[in-house]
C-alpha cells in the first residue's frame, strides 16, 4: 500500500490555489481534498528510486483556512489518526488582512525524540509547539528559509553510522554526503521532525540554498572551483546537491502557472524514470551556470519578494568577479523595477548578507583586491589563502556587485510610487542584527534596511560571539578603515550603521506586513523551568 514517506509540505499559496509536495514510498496517485470543495490530484513521478508529487489544489476562496488530507490511491494518508496535532489547514489572506512573513536559516538537523539537543531548543519546533496550542491566534503567512536547509557537510551522529552502512568513511568524501541517496536521508532526518513535519504541512514555504546545502563556502573562487573538480568526488556531490535541490526545495518555489511552463517539470513527469533528465539540467548548471535560474519573484498582495541566488551562478573570474551574472543582475532589476507602484513592501531574500559588521566588510573589499592583484601576485596568492581560511565571500567580498545592490535598492525606493519599506532579508552569520544604509547623494524614501537572522537551530560558539561583537564596534571599523587603505579600495557606494543587535542564539525574525506599515519581532528559543520550549520575545519594533 503507498504510504507517505516524507510531507506534506504546504508550498505556493495565493489566493485561490496552492501546491502542496509529498514523498512516497512507491508510484501511486495523490490527492489533496479540502474540507471546503478544493482539491487537487498528480500521479508521482520518480527520480533515483525515489517518487514524488507536487499536487495543485485549485478552487480555494480568498480569505478563508480550510483544512485539507491528502490520499494515496484514494486511502486517507495525512493527517495520521494518531496525531497529536491540530488539522493542517490551507490558508488564503487577503490584502486587508495584511502579511506576517517569518524568516531564518541554518538548520542543522534535531536529534531523535528524547536526546539531548547540544545547539538548543530549534526555533521552528518551537513556532511550531505555540501554533499547534492555539491553532486559531497568530501564525506566520509564510515562511521563508534562506539556506542551510540541509548541512552536506556536516552531518548527525546517526546520519554518520547510517552512510557508514553502504560506504567506507576512510574514502573521500569520508563523513560527508556523497550521492543523491545520502541527500534524501538527510532531507528525511531534517523533515521527518514531527514538530517541523506538521509546521512545514501548514504554514507555505519559500526556500534557497546557501553553502552547506552543498559544500561550506561552495563557489568562493575560481581556485577553489578548479581545486575541487580536480577531486574524484566532487562532481557526485554537486549533481546530487543540486538534483535533491530542484526536488526538495525548488519546485515548491513555484507557480502552478510557472511549473506549467517547465520543461524539465514536463520531462520528468512524463517520463517513467525522471533520473537522466535532472541529472543533465544539474550538469548544464554546473558547465553553465548562466543557464539556470535558482532565483524567483513570489508576489502577496502588496508585498514583493525576490529570492536571489547568491551561490549558484556566481562569476568567479578574478578580472570579471559578481555575485551574479549580467543575466540574472539584469533580471534582478526587472523584478525590483516591474510595476513598482504595485507593492508597499518590497522583500530581497539573499541567504548572505549585503551589509556586514564594518571590518569584515573592509577586510573581504580588501582581499579582493589583494586577489585581483592589486599589489600584486605574492599577495595574490595570500589573499586566496585568506579568502578560503575566513570564509571571505559574502557580497562585500563582490564589490562591485555590492554596489550595484545599492544602486538598485535606492532606484526603487526614490520617487514617486516607492514603496513604503525595502528590506534585505538573510542569514549565513549565525548572529541577529538590523542594518540601515544611508547614501551620500540621494535619500530614498523608502525605509531601508538589512535584516539578517540564524541560526534557526545551529551552535553559536563564543568565538562567533565576541567576533561578531568586535566587528561591529567602533574600533573594529577604524581597523577595518586602515586595511582598507592598503587595499586601496573605493569608498563603498553607502554607509551603514547597526540599529539593532548583535542577537545570538536560535532565533526566527517576524515582518508584520499592514498597508504600508510594517513592525519587525526577533524571537529566540528558549528552555523554560519546567523544561518545555518557547519563543520569547528579544526585539520588536516598527520599520514603517
């Protein structure tokens, strides 16, 4: 009998459709059937043994939560009957009832049921713990993870013992995912959580991988790049990143509209092993990385996201160095630009942040010039030893694609039909904080500001803590300013100011989105006296 193996999880929403992602445990028809009429079916398609789909539920009523199941070969498969938690529901807000986007990244997977948790309680069980009390309050509209959903390269004790069982851990590359099965164990690992399993089935998602979905610091530099081609297993473990990505986190980014579209969608649906098409879209993505696009526009109401690929597609050419290639940077600016008069909120999701702590902006725009050869090849080669060492590849470390963000950013928030609000939504530094840009020539009207949040369950050890704490002091920054100097680097096209934080700990962010209002909530998890998790309140505050 087909049963489900990992899911639902609750995807595209708007208001009157939604798609809702499963995995089975063998080929079979799915079904979502809500309580109000709407439904959706999708015969699964397979990839590697495995089978999955992604069923579109149609004839949903704006303003409206109902609850849904979803059937197997028309037997009930979701909810369990034994489920200790509330129905999932689909949910489809209206304008007037405003937006609650919540927002982290960086989860490294939660031990079995019982352990000993050594990172702390996880902030999406512990969102998930306050809805499931009270089903009817507050919850977010969606949920956006910005990277690290899975950790390739840092895995659990029972993940290890588990690759152990069908690989010599002494062969490269040793403890660390190797192929598209060890990448779905881990997707089961993380999302098998009951806590998070129920959430994901109930609040939508939207997702983008950052390096450790991959490999840490994937895509520094050309170097690096070559130095891990050269490798035996690399090739395995970028295919298999990016071919899980696609399944797990991709296709759920999408519109039932865009998927339509897809013609690698198509081809694996239609084919009865999907497996060698995906595998070719991954290695074009590799060989050609201007040829896919990660990245995507998602529109609520009068609130816009753009989710930005800030890995994959990067130019790493020391002479021609971007976070993005003129594709996508030209894309970018299509969506921020499209219709601007159409939103009041205007949300850029980048797993790394833009504006950093003030000396390690200047230190990564200082090796970047030593590698570009600015005071030539001897510290060149120091400076790739230092990038690769301190992990120097944030967007501070592009600077010229830093300063086109800035450019962009100010274009939209000036004039008439700005929006309200532009904010640069990311994570990867496993500190909390708020940023907000000035610009010497221009003062946009829109509110600004770089809000960056994780780890959502990862350890923040006292190293991060006093580093990050340092780099954002006011010695740091005539430190910073010194280093700069020698790398005879411009001037940076803003200037920035920390108003918020450093927050450490495992934490999620909360935009409240209202007309043109909009009031930012940082949360923490915490372990209260009598051993039960919650959310308590660090920071809260109006942007707009």
């Amino acid at each position: 009998m087909a049963g489900l193996r990992l899911g639902p999880l609750l995807r595209y929403t708007d208001g009157s459709c939604a798609t809702v992602w499963v995995e089975t445990n063998r080929p079979c028809t799915a079904e979502v059937r809500c309580a109000d009429g709407a439904r959706g079916t999708a015969r699964t398609f397979q990839v590697a043994g495995h089978h999955y789909a992604l069923v579109a539920v149609s004839g949903l009523t704006p303003g409206t939560s109902t609850e849904y199941e979803v059937l197997l070969d028309g037997t009930r498969a979701w909810p369990p009957p034994d489920s200790p938690f509330p129905p999932s529901v689909i949910s489809t807000p209206t304008e007037e009832d405003g937006l609650r986007v919540a927002f982290g990244s960086c989860r490294w997977a939660a031990p079995p049921a019982g352990g000993k948790d050594p990172v702390g309680p996880d902030a999406l069980d512990t969102l998930s713990a306050r809805i499931a009390a009270a089903p009817t309050g507050e919850r977010p509209d969606v949920l956006l993870l910005l990277g690290d959903q899975v950790y390739a390269d840092e895995v659990s004790d029972a993940t290890r013992q588990w690759i152990s069982g069908r690989r010599d851990l002494n062969e490269p590359p040793g403890e660390q995912v190797a192929d598209y099965e060890e990448y779905t164990h881990l997707y089961y690992e993380s999302w098998r959580d009951p806590e998070v399993r129920w959430l994901l089935s109930t609040v939508p998602s939207c997702m983008i991988f950052d390096d450790h979905d991959v490999i840490d610091d994937w895509n520094t530099s050309a170097a690096w790049l070559a130095d891990m081609r050269a490798t035996d297993w690399w090739r395995e473990r970028l295919m298999s990143g990016l071919m899980s990505y696609w399944v797990y986190q991709q296709l759920g980014n999408l519109s039932p509209d865009e998927l339509a579209a897809d013609p690698l969608y198509a081809a694996v649906r239609e084919t009865p092993d999907g497996t060698d098409a995906l595998r070719d879209f991954a290695a074009r993505a590799d060989a050609e990385p201007a040829s896919v696009r990660w990245s995507y526009r998602r529109d609520f109401g009068r609130t816009r996201l753009v989710m930005v690929d800030s890995r994959a597609g990067r130019v790493l050419e020391e002479d021609r160095r971007a976070m993005l290639d003129p594709g996508e940077a030209a894309w970018l600016r299509e969506q921020v630009l499209d219709e601007r008069d159409s939103y009041d909120h205007l949300l850029i999701g980048t797993s790394l942040p833009w504006l950093l702590p003030h000396l390690v902006h200047d230190v990564e725009t200082w090796n970047a010039a030593m590698c570009g050869g600015e005071r030539g090849a001897r510290w060149a080669q120091r400076g790739e030893r230092i990038r690769r060492g301190a992990d120097l590849e944030h967007w501070s470390a592009f600077p010229s694609s830093f300063d086109a963000l800035a450019d962009l950013i100010a274009e939209a928030g000036t004039g008439p039909g700005a929006p309200a609000t532009i904010s640069v939504l990311s994570g990867d530094v496993h500190h909390a904080y708020v940023a907000e840009p000035s610009w010497e020539d221009r003062a946009p009207d829109a509110r600004v500001a770089q809000l960056t949040c994780s780890p959502v369950h990862n350890s923040v050890p006292p190293s991060i803590r006093l580093g990050f704490r340092f780099g954002w002091s006011a010695l740091a920054r005539a430190l910073g300013r010194r280093i700069a100097r020698h790398g005879r680097c411009a001037p940076a096209a803003v200037s920035w100011r920390k108003t918020g934080g450093p927050w450490f700990g495992n934490q999620l962010m909360t935009l409240t989105l209202r007309g043109r209002s909009a009031r930012l909530r940082l949360e923490q998890a915490r372990t209260d006296r009598g051993g039960g998790i919650t959310l308590r309140t660090a920071m809260e505050r109006d942007l707009a």
